[in-house]
C-alpha cells in the first residue's frame, strides 16, 4: 500500500500499488486454474451417478411390472424411443422421464408368453464421455427370462446385466 503523511504527522493509505494488484490477480488466477478441473470432475461424476440412478429406477419399475404381468413393458414386441431433453411418462410402469434429461433412451419390450421368453432390452445413449475415451458413452441393459427365471449363458445370468459399450 502507498503511505503518506498527514499534515498532523499520521500516516493515512491512499490505495493498493500496481504489483499488489498484479500479485492478488494472479493468485485468483492460480486458483481458478486449480479449481476448474477439479469441479469438471466433480459435475462428470455428479451426471454419471444421476445416469445410473435413473437406470435402477427405470430397471425397478420394470421389475414391478414383469411381477404384474408376466411380462415387461411394453407389451408384444415394440420399441419405446425417449430423446433427450423430452419429457415422456410411462405411466403403465409408473416412470417420467423429465423435461431436460441429457440421455436417449431406447427401451425394447420383447416378450412372447407361448413360449414363456421375456426380453427388457435397454439402450443408453450418454450424453457425455465419462469414461474418457473421447467419444459419448453407449450402455446396454439386458434382462431376459425365460419360464419365470432369468436365463443363464455360462457365467452370465441375464438379470440387469450391464454392458458399456463404449
């Protein structure tokens, strides 16, 4: 600070110099340069946890209604296309999809009772790169029963299993 005397002999502060202004710009500027990176990870985080919750929603309700019915939603063999940003209410499995989601969703109902095959197929169309490979995520959700119980392919049993794609 620049210091001067008054005509009693007291010293009184007439502002901050040029290098105390650099000094303090340059300090918030090393911090910014810190805390940008950190607070991406945070929200990319954040999104993907927000993502995976919706899934275990939208997976719980497709459980209730296979309980109900003997068969996931939708009924048949159809296909249910949610975009981005769409509002879009599945009210026969009790699940919204709010207005401003970032993800697609393709949700496969395939379900033949002759032969006693349930199918719930469900694309993730991620809206972000969380895994860092420079390209936006793509997940796959399988559940399929057969007789009432999952079926199995080895080690594999077709219950919510979850494949990233890429």
């Amino acid at each position: 600070m620049c210091h001067s005397k008054t005509k009693t002999g007291i010293n009184s502060s007439r502002g901050f110099t040029l290098v105390e202004v650099v000094i303090v710009i340059g300090i918030i500027g090393v911090l910014a340069a810190v805390a940008v990176p950190i607070m991406s990870t945070f929200t990319k985080r954040a999104e993907y946890h927000s993502l995976m919750a919706t899934l275990d929603q939208l997976l719980d309700a497709q459980d209730s209604y296979y309980i109900l019915n003997n068969s996931f939603y939708p009924e048949g063999i159809r296909l249910i296309q949610i975009n981005s940003g769409q509002e879009y209410d599945l009210p026969e499995i009790g699940f919204k999809f709010p207005k401003g989601h970032k993800h697609r969703f393709w949700i496969y109902g395939i379900n033949w009772p002759a032969l006693r095959l349930n199918y719930c197929i469900i694309y993730i169309f991620a809206d972000d790169d969380y895994n860092g490979d420079g390209m936006n995520d793509y997940y796959l959700i399988m559940s399929y029963y057969q007789n009432g119980e999952p079926l199995k392919s080895g080690s594999i049993t077709y219950d919510r299993y979850f494949q990233q794609i890429r």
